[in-house]
C-alpha cells in the first residue's frame, strides 16, 4: 500500500507553472486509475473468498444435518413441506445426495 496523503502539496500549487499544474493532474488522475483497479482485484478477491467459505459451511452444516436422526413428520405440518433448498443436490453420487 501507498503513504496516504491528507494534504495537497500547497506550495508547489500555488507557484507551479501551467505545464506543472498539468503534470501534477495527470499523475493524480493516473494514481486515482490504478486505486480503482486494485480497489476492483480486492473486491473480486474478498467476494471469492466468501464465496468459499460459505460453500464450506453450507457442507459442515449439510453434513450435521444428514447425520442427525430424522424427525418424523405429520401430514400437513410445517416439517412435512419440503422446500427447494430441502432437495439442492439430492441427485446424484458425489454431490450430497444418496449414493
């Protein structure tokens, strides 16, 4: 990471030549281009690494949840419904499902 700077060079600005002025713009607009692209690999990065680890807990959980003994159900009861997410990857070997 880069020294943060609170305050512009105030000096330099108010006696810089025209050509300076520009210069100095142009390498801040440059500087603030190359913050927003690490600022967008960063983002990409975290959202990855969330992206993991809620898929591992999602697992831990699943697996808790298949070892349990199952409760049995009554016809009509808010335990007897099955939602979609009850039957995410209950289809096949190697994906949570029966094998």
């Amino acid at each position: 990471m880069s020294k943060l700077v609170t305050q512009p060079p105030w000096e330099f600005l108010l006696s810089a030549t025209p050509f300076a002025l520009q210069s100095y713009e142009l390498s801040r607009l440059n500087h603030a281009a190359n913050l927003r692209k690490e600022i967008g690999r960063l983002l990409d990065e975290w959202i990855e690494e969330n992206t993991c680890a809620m898929l591992a807990r999602w697992l831990l959980e699943r697996r808790v949840r298949s070892h349990r003994a199952p409760e049995p159900r009554r016809k009509g009861s808010a335990a007897a419904r099955v939602s979609a997410s009850d039957n995410l990857l209950a289809g096949g070997p190697g994906l949570g499902g029966p094998s």
